[in-house]
C-alpha cells in the first residue's frame, strides 16, 4: 500500500533531518544512504521515492540545519548571550545538533556551486544578526567587525572540537569568548 502523501511528506522531513544530523556528526562524505534511511527508519530503496540522488539529499539536509540554527536562536538574544551560548561546552559538545558550518565547513566549500546557495543566505544572514547584536550593545555595529566577529566564533569552535585535550578545548572557548566581549 502506498503511502498518504501526508505519510510520504513526514518521510521526507525524517530522511532530512536524520541526513542533518548524521551529516554534522560524521561528515557528509562518510554517511551513505543506507545509513540515513537506516536512521530514519526507512528502506533504502525508498530513498529515490523522495530525492534524485544524495547530492540532492545534502543540498536538503544542510540547509534544513542552518535554517534550523536560525530559527533556533531567538532573535532578541543580546551578543553577550549569543556569543556565550556559541562558545559553551554544550554547544562543543553537541556537533549533530550545532552549527552546521562549523561542522561541516571544509566540506560545505567543496559543494557544487548550487548546492551552496544556503550556505551563502546562512552567512549573510548570520552577518546581518550580529550586526543588529552589535547595534544593539554598542549603538552602532561596523559590518567588518560583524564578520570577524563571525569568523572567530566558527574558528574557535572548530578548533575547540577538533584538539584532544579537553582542557585546551575550554580555553580555547574561554579565551575567544573573553576576546570577543572586550
């Protein structure tokens, strides 16, 4: 029997938000389709049902997570807040349910051109966010700082993941965080 198209339409958001998850925990590269159908409950040979191939899955499943971002993170929130969240321990630890470019950045820049087009709409938005952040602590925000702020924040957390001593990990959180707030 197949399925209501109501059914077929939770099946796809299931296989894309597994594919978000499992993409920035493992890397893009090394999560096949079975594993995503696999986790999402699903056959594998129920995937072209849904998606042409897993290049068109990826294009889906990172632009689900940085929408996700977004719209996870209230608008209102102060830099201060912002910048704490992002550069937590929790955060750090939570890579399949975190930013997404800061997880996945190497291989977000060897997608296809078209595959990038979120990846740029994340960016200028994420930009113009902590431009009004900055606005808003310091009543006025210079769009250079915006994005090195920006690009510290991803750097650090990438670095803060990628060291294996914990100890080192929090400072380097500590240390960006402390920087960034001066």
């Amino acid at each position: 029997m197949r399925p209501t198209r109501e059914q077929a339409n939770e099946n796809r958001n299931r296989i894309i938000e597994t594919a978000s998850r499992l993409f920035r925990e493992n890397g893009i590269h090394a999560v096949g389709v079975d594993a995503v159908m696999k986790g999402a409950g699903l056959t594998h040979g129920g995937f072209y049902g849904h998606f042409k191939s897993k290049d068109d899955l990826t294009t889906a499943a990172v632009g689900h997570a940085l929408r996700q971002s977004l719209r996870a993170e209230p608008e209102s929130k102060s830099l201060e807040e912002f910048i704490s969240a992002y550069l937590s321990k929790d955060h750090r630890d939570a890579v399949g349910d975190g930013c997404a470019v800061a997880a996945l950045g190497p291989e977000l820049a060897r997608l296809s051109g078209g595959q990038r087009a979120s990846i740029t709409d994340y960016v200028r938005a994420r930009i113009a966010r902590m431009e009004k952040m900055e606005n808003h602590a310091h009543g006025s925000s210079d769009r250079g700082k915006a994005i090195a702020d920006l690009s510290s924040l991803l750097g650090a957390l990438i670095m803060a993941r990628a060291v294996d001593d914990e100890e080192l990990s929090d400072e380097i959180l500590s240390e960006t965080r402390l920087s960034l707030l001066r």
